[in-house]
C-alpha cells in the first residue's frame, strides 16, 4: 500500500509541472527501542525490542498555483500503524503581502514550541519530542489561521492566530472540539527567543473506555445526572496556556517550555507540564541531557458532594465515579540524557537512555532506543 501510495505522489509530482511550480520533499525516522525491565511499557514499547514503534516515513509536497496561492499537503506513514498512508496536512494559502499569509484546511495546531515539526526528528536533537509536554493527544485543527512575521524593536516577530475545529480520536476517546480560536506569538533575537500561546475551544468527548461510559449511563438513570455531569464532557470549556524559550549560542543549546490544559465541568485534571533540556555541540556530536515534569491534578470536589451516596444501595456507582476521577491523577518525573551524531549532511544518528518515576506509585520505568533521523 505505501509503495503504491509513494509512486502515485511521484507520478503527481511529474505531472503537475505543467501547470504549477512543485516541490517534494520528505522526512523519515528509523528507530528501534525496548524497555530495561521484564512486562515494562513506556511510549508504546515493551522489554521486546521494537523498530515499527516510533519509525515513521512522510513526503510533503507543495505547489505554487501562482497569483500568491499555494497548496500544501503532507502524506505520513507511522510504524505503529502499519505505514498505513495519512494525511497529516492538506490545506490552502495566500499570500496578503510579503509579511502575511493566509491558510486553510487542515493544519497543524500550534500548541508547542516544535508543533510545526514534532514528526521531523531532525528539526531537533532529543529521540522524541517531550512527550509529558506535547500530550494532548491530538495535534491537527480543520480550520483557517492567519500567520504574519516583523521586526519588532529589533526582534524577528512571528504570529499566528487560529480558528476552527477537531473530531476525532483523542487520549481518552473520540472527542469533538467547537469554536476554537487562539494564538501564538514567537520573539527572537541573535542567540534567544521566546515564545507564548493561547487556545479555547468547546470540548465534548465520548470515551474509549466502555466502563466509563456504562458508569455515567447508570449514575443518570439512577436520578445522578448532576455528577455524571461533573465527570463527562459536553461542549465544556477547555483552554491551553504555553510558554517555552530558547537559546542558541554558540555551542551551548539550552530549551525549555511550560504549558498548563485545563476543562471545566469535566473530570479532566489540571495539568500542568514543563521540561527544560541542555546540550553542547563538540562538532558533529551533540550530548544531552533534559528533565520533565507532569502534576495532574484531580477534582476531588466532583465527587466530594454526593458523600452520603457511599452509605446508599447507590454506593458502588459513587466509588466508581472516585474511581474515574482520582484515574486522571498524576505526577512524574522524566529524565533523557542522549547523543546525537550527525554523520551526514543530512541525517543523524541518535541515542536515548530515558527513566520515568511515577511520584504517586514510586514506580520507574526505562527505556532505551537508537535511530536515524533524516531529511530529504
């Protein structure tokens, strides 16, 4: 399926010439990993050594229909789904001015730092983007955003501001996210930048986990809608708040970001996530080493209300529904000390020792895993 994917492209890529200007280019990851101890799973590896897991495979292609509009579209096959073909991207743009351009369709969403190429292991030197940083469990938006650069002051501006709207799989189900808008704005100068973000939609979700679903069923024909309600999603408000920075000087590579996600009226907890990473170029090499952190916070005041449901026939329900809130529950530390080896123009050979510690269990995992990171 993929090699009759890639040759259509290609045979596109021929063709279209004719009538616009296209380019082609691509990226890939090969990489293999497996945890450190016996029944272990971390980022969807186990103690089997894996090399579908996190490889992954993509060609972008762009065309230039002239008159300042432009098409973009990106095709992606992922280990972990059998290089079954996607579109991650498929949108339009404009061109306003020379500073402004205009897209619609479907977009990457610029949540984080390194949205635009989280999938593109060699935009930067880690294994892996911060996965306890860039989880929200989606990272695409059908909708319009306006993206426009300057020189502020003395500093390269970058702006951009979105509207539209998600359906599809999420980390807890299949969700559906309405009216969302936001923005974000990226000052850099010489050796530093620094970063921030906003975005706000309407959250309704129906969960993966059937028991939930069942639970929240029962608690509402036993006449307690109210904290079902309190624990499920529907049109809720949901907002993302980011901030990160950088600094490039030199030799020394110094990132960090922050971001807080929260839902009201639902059992989400409030999250709260960061990770600072360092590193320093000995030529070719590059060491480092970056620390995350992740505090979800659970709503005991759901459920606290409806106490005197633990004494009733109703009892099992209301334990259940402790149950589903208190699983949202988390704080972990995350430690990645790694090396990356760029022996080629482009590509880049990477290695990744990474210890997770589950603060609420005293759990910790590991996980090592080497690849190739490459552009073409």
């Amino acid at each position: 399926m993929i090699k009759k994917s890639l040759i259509a492209l290609a045979i596109a890529g021929l063709v279209t010439p004719a009538f616009a200007d296209t380019t082609i280019n691509g990226f890939a990851s090969i990489k293999a990993g497996m945890t450190m101890g016996s029944d272990e799973q971390l980022y969807g590896y186990t103690d089997e050594l894996d090399f579908k897991n996190e490889s992954l495979m993509a060609l972008q292609v762009r065309s230039d229909l002239g008159e300042k509009l432009s098409v973009t579209a990106q095709m992606m096959g992922r280990g972990n789904e059998d290089f079954d073909i996607s579109f991650e991207w498929a949108f339009l743009s404009y061109q306003l001015n020379d500073n402004t351009t205009i897209n619609a369709g479907r977009l990457r969403a610029p949540f984080y730092k390194y949205s635009e190429y989280m999938d593109v292991g060699y935009a930067y030197d880690w294994s892996r983007v911060p996965r306890s940083v860039y989880g929200l469990g989606f990272n695409n938006i059908e909708g319009v955003s306006l993206y426009r650069t300057d020189v502020i002051g003395g500093f390269d501006s970058t702006f951009m501001a979105m509207i539209g709207g998600y359906s599809g799989t999420t980390g807890l189900g299949d969700g559906k996210l309405e009216g969302f808008y936001g923005a974000s704005w990226e000052l850099s100068r010489d050796w530093y930048n620094f970063r921030v973000a906003y975005y706000t939609a309407d959250a309704t979700l129906v969960f993966a986990n059937e028991s939930v679903n069942n639970l929240l069923a029962a608690l509402t024909s036993n006449g307690q809608g109210e904290l079902a309600r309190g624990i499920g999603f529907d049109k809720d408000k949901g907002t993302f708040f980011g901030v990160g920075a950088g600094i490039d000087r030199e030799n020394l590579v110094i990132v960090a970001e922050f971001n807080r996600t929260e839902v009201d009226n639902t059992f989400f907890a409030k999250r709260d996530n960061y990770f600072i990473s360092v590193g320093y170029r000995f030529g070719s090499v590059t060491p480092y080493v970056s620390h995350e952190w992740e505090r979800h916070d659970a709503k005991p005041e759901i459920y606290q209300p409806f106490q005197n449901l633990a004494t009733t026939p109703l009892a099992p329900l209301y334990f259940g529904a402790v149950a589903t809130v208190q699983s949202q529950a988390r704080e972990a530390d995350t430690l990645n000390i790694g090396l990356r080896y760029d022996f080629h123009p482009s590509a880049a050979f990477k290695l990744q020792y990474t210890s997770q510690k589950n603060r609420l269990t005293d759990d910790r995992l590991g996980l090592v895993v080497a690849g190739v990171d490459l552009v073409f």
